[in-house]
C-alpha cells in the first residue's frame, strides 16, 4: 500500500470520527443529563478513592459531563480540571461545584481526543462512563495516558458488556443502530481491551462493581431516561410511534428481567472500575 493511499485511508477515518462525534455531541446535549447523571455521583467518590485522589492533585476529568469525578476530586481538595466537549454538560457541573462552594475546579470545553494540554500535566486522569463513548478508542486512550505524568494515576469507570447497561445499549441498537464501523463502547469494560489500549502502563488493577439504579417502578424508568437521557432520548425521537410503543415495551421487559424485585424498582448495573499506573 502506497503512502498516499494510508493518507487518503487516515484522512477518511478522521472524517468519519468528526462526523460520528458531531452526531453524539448533539445526543449528549438533548434531553437533560444531568437529572441522570447526579444519581451516578457514588461512582465518582469510588474511583477517586481507587486512584487515591490527594490534596496535592492535579487531577483531570476527561468527558466530565456534569461532573460527578469532578466533584469527588474537588471535595479531595485536589486542583481540577472539568473537561467535556458538550459546553450544557460542563455548565450544569459549574453550578454544582458553586453550589459546594469548591473554588478549585475550573471548566474547559475540550475532546477526548484531542486534550489540548501539555504532556504529564495531570498526576491523576478520571473518566466516568465518558470517555469510553469516543469514537477513537486508542487516540482517547493515548491522550489520557499523554496527558498523565509518570508515576501518575488514570481511572475509569466503564459499563460492561454483560450488564444491565450492557444489555440497554444493545437492545437500543437493535432500534437504532450505531454507525458503522465503530468499535463498541462497552469494550472498555472488559480486560483485554484496556490492555490494548494501555500497552505501555506499568500497572492495571480492575474491580468489579454494581451501580443500583433505583426507580419507583419500570414505567418511571423508562419516563425519566425517555426524556433525559441523551441515547434513549434520540432513539425514541427517531422512531415513529409504533415503534416507540414496542422500544417501550421491550424496556420494560428488560428491566424487570434485571430488578432485584421487592418494593420499587432496583436494578444492578454492572460496571468495571479500573485503575492504571502510568
């Protein structure tokens, strides 16, 4: 294969990357995440006591959203910087970090693939169900690995394959399917792929963990993510009613397939925190 035709190759690739994350920063912009994301925040105050988050930090979040990484640094008293490429998501963490009253957070607009900060600025780097969602995989994994010192930290939180978002994601698809050609999100919730994407790290430790959602029933479920939550939200604005009627119907299918039954509704969602030493 000629020089020329790799860079025509790398050239379309790059194309089809910026077309696929115009398209997700519009999903990620509808609905109202937030109203999703502040349930997850026990996820953020895991991963920065796993990454032994300190004082003396500088800790950056990648594809932030509204911040709950951010926050659970911030309240470590580490010095943070909030980073998503969907400015919405970035000012909804603003007002929560005023909230808190936490001086030590700023807020950049920035990709995950493109970070635009010096090497070894960060001594931890943190990603929340975030990154995991770039359509690059290995370039989202080389900016946060860039990005870290030596000796530093990168944690992660990422949906697994075999768990109820797992199993969300792939039932939304079979409605909408994902642009071709692009690797699946919930591979960086699984072993292997980490350590292809992190060859060079001195150290990987994963830990298995469940996130609870919990919800007054399936209905009221499948209302607020209907609403909020940007890949549900877009799946159900594509489809025509019938359509929605039977995504609905499967929704909700699954979850009582999933929920711990008893009072209200409680479903286990896996996901795999990882810590890596740079």
């Amino acid at each position: 294969m000629t020089t020329t035709m790799v860079s025509c190759d790398t050239a379309m690739l790059a194309d089809r990357f910026h077309a696929i994350k115009a398209r997700q920063q519009a999903m990620w912009a509808s609905g109202d995440f937030a109203v999703i994301g502040t349930t997850l925040q026990i996820v953020g105050e895991l991963l920065s006591e796993a990454a032994d988050v300190r004082a003396v930090h500088r800790v950056l979040d990648v594809a932030a959203g509204n911040g709950n990484a951010t926050l659970a640094a911030a309240r470590r008293f580490a010095s943070v910087t909030s980073t998503d490429y969907v400015p919405a998501l970035l000012e909804s963490g603003r007002r929560r970090t005023d909230a808190e009253g936490l001086a030590n957070v700023r807020f950049e607009v920035a990709d995950a693939e493109a970070l635009p900060y010096p090497d070894a600025s960060f001594d931890v780097v943190l990603s929340t169900f975030g990154v995991m969602f770039a359509p690059d995989h290995h370039r989202a994994a080389d900016e946060m690995t860039r990005v870290c010192r030596p000796g530093g930290r990168i944690g992660l939180a990422s949906w697994t394959p075999a768990g109820f978002v797992g199993r969300l994601l792939r039932l939304v698809a079979r409605y909408v399917p994902p642009p071709p050609g692009v690797r699946s999100p919930l591979l960086w919730g699984t072993d292997a792929h980490v350590r292809e994407l992190f060859p060079g790290a001195t150290k990987i430790e994963h830990t298995s963990r469940l996130f609870a959602f919990r919800y007054r029933s399936p209905e009221h479920w499948v209302d607020v993510f209907r609403r909020f939550y940007g890949p549900t939200y877009s799946a159900f604005l594509a489809l025509d009613a019938d359509r929605q009627a039977a995504l609905e119907t499967d929704l909700v299918a699954l979850l009582r397939s999933q929920g711990l039954g008893g009072e209200g509704l409680v479903v286990p969602g896996e996901y795999l925190e990882t810590v890596i030493t740079k």
